[in-house]
C-alpha cells in the first residue's frame, strides 16, 4: 500500500509540473502533503526514470517529452463524451471551443472500433437540453476577463445593473468565475463600490485589461463567499426556510437535491417539508412560486410576505 501512495503521489508532482512550469518546491509539498524533503526523493525518483525535469526558477519538464498516451475503455470516453455534450452547449465560451477540440484530439488516437462503439452507443444517452446565454458576441469580453484573472490584473468594464438600472464604468479585480442559473458571473473586487462583488458577464458591455496588477487575497474562495446562496444573490444572514409541499408535488420535490443544506421530513399523507439554510430570499422565493398552489412557506414569516405579495400582484395582472 505504502509503495502504491508513493507511486501515485509521483504522478501527480510530474503533473503539477507538467501542468505548472516553475512550480516550486514549497507548493509542491503543500499540494501533495508531504514535506520538503519527501518533494526532492520523489522528484530525484522521476529524474532516475528518465524523465527530464530541470529547475529554472522553478521546477520543470524538457520541451518534446512526453508520457505515453493514457489507454481509456467504452465506459471512460463515453463519459467525457456526455460531458463533452453538455459543456459544448456553451457557445461562445473558451470551453465550447476547448472541448470540441479535446474530444477531437481523443476520438483521432483511441482505436476505431472503440470510436465506433462511443458513437453507437452515445445515441442512447441525451443530456437534458437547458436554456444558455449565447457568448459569441461577447468573446472578447470572456477572454480580457480571464487574461485578468490569470495574470492577477485590473480590469475596466462598463457594467449594466438591472438592479439600478444604469450604465457605469468601474475597475474590477477578477478573482475568478461562478457559473450559476445557466449564466456565468464574474467575481471581484470592485473599486467603485470598495467591496466584493458579482457581475453577470453578459451584462459586461465592454472590458479593458489595465497595466495594474493586484494581489487577490489568499484565502479567498468564491465557494466560501457564495455560502449558503440559493443561485447567486447572497443575503446579509442565514435564514431558515421550511416548505410545506403537497402529497403529488413533494414525489417530485423529494427526487431532486435542490440545495446543499436540503433536509426532508415526510409526512403520513405524502406531503412533505423541505427545510434549506439559506442567506438571501429573494431567488428561493421564485423557486417556491413555481409550484403554486402546491407549496407553503411555513417560515420564515418574511419569505411567507414575499410569495404573499407576488401571488397578489398576478391575481392582479390576471383578473
């Protein structure tokens, strides 16, 4: 056992170097949770192999080398295909245009008789179709954002909030991207309103990379920052939300996990009450207005106004 670890940890400091030049030792180490020591035996291992590693200002690998190419079965290259399938419907992403040419890349080395069995057997197989935004026109945009989140630089956008309903022109640090209700958003610090925020990208009308760099924070992680958010507006405190949901709506409700904090009582008549922990309710609100009649707010009293008050407003609208 202790020599498979070993193994499997050597494979992976061969790729984090081949996947990061001028990796160094320390992140190494951190990544592979091990010490420093542990880092210079497995990489002296590779070296005994054969494999060309150097070090220039970090840890590398010669240009031209090359393991030999993975062997994959039906069951793994049908996977990537799916999920091939599904990122491909981000059209006019770096990922539609990734993944296209990945799958490419795979289907030209893998044998034709397992290519023949991927594609007879992918049409048993069809990936719920879901609306997206199409970013074609907005490649550019995408890209100067990911230039900046790469090289940790500055960037100027002309944003429009719906919220206000206004166009302004702000410096932002990306510090990544949050893919959320079939859109993606940007996550940053803005400058105009000294805060963290998030920027829906195909509400970006324009974006220029400056010559500014910035040091994002290191323990920042945009799954942290979202927290308990239903999709993507986050709410000041976390509230409990309980759901009572009819006995034919809760056979559907039970089959899905709507939120990561999603906990389900049943009751004797099949209905049902799903309970969530969740900062912000204004999307939770629309989630539940879904099911109309079928649902009740049991708590808290706020969210219980809320569909209150929309339900009137189409009463309104329809009478």
């Amino acid at each position: 056992m202790e020599r498979a670890s070993r193994l499997w940890r050597t494979l992976k400091i061969f790729t984090l170097i081949e996947g990061r030049p001028g990796i160094g030792a320390a992140e190494l180490a951190e990544r592979c949770e091990v010490s420093l020591r542990t880092v210079y035996r497995d990489i002296n291992l590779l070296r005994l192999a054969g494999i060309p590693i150097y070090h220039d200002k970090g840890y590398r690998v010669s240009e031209g080398f090359f393991l030999p190419p993975v062997q994959l079965d039906l069951n793994e290259v049908l996977s990537l295909a799916m999920g091939a399938e599904i990122l491909s419907r981000q059209k006019g992403t770096p990922f539609q245009r990734g993944v296209e040419s990945a799958m490419e890349k795979i289907y030209a080395v893998i044998p034709s008789g397992l290519r023949d069995s991927v594609t007879r057997e992918s049409t048993h197989f069809s990936p719920a179709w879901e609306p997206t935004v199409d970013y074609g026109k907005r490649m550019h945009t995408l890209e100067t954002l990911e230039d900046g989140v790469d090289e940790n630089r500055t960037v100027q956008i002309t944003y429009h909030s719906l919220s206000r309903d206004e166009v302004t022109t702000r410096e932002v640090d990306p510090y990544g991207f949050l893919f959320r209700s079939n859109a993606w958003y940007l996550v940053g610090f803005c400058h105009l309103r000294g805060e963290i925020k998030i920027f829906k990208v195909d509400r970006i009308q324009e974006a220029t990379l400056l010559e500014k760099a910035f040091q994002p924070p290191e323990d920042f992680s945009i799954q942290e920052y979202m927290g308990e958010a239903w999709q993507v507006m986050r709410g000041d405190a976390l509230q409990e939300v309980k759901v009572l949901f009819s006995p034919q709506a809760a056979l559907y409700v039970k089959e899905c996990l709507w939120h990561f904090s999603q906990r389900c009582a049943e009751r004797d008549d099949g209905s049902a009450v799903l309970s969530f922990r969740v900062s912000g309710l204004t999307e939770i609100c629309s989630w539940i207005m879904a099911f109309g009649g079928e649902a009740e707010v049991l708590q808290p009293p706020e969210l219980r106004e809320m569909v209150l008050e929309r339900a009137k407003g189409i009463v309104q609208l329809y009478r």
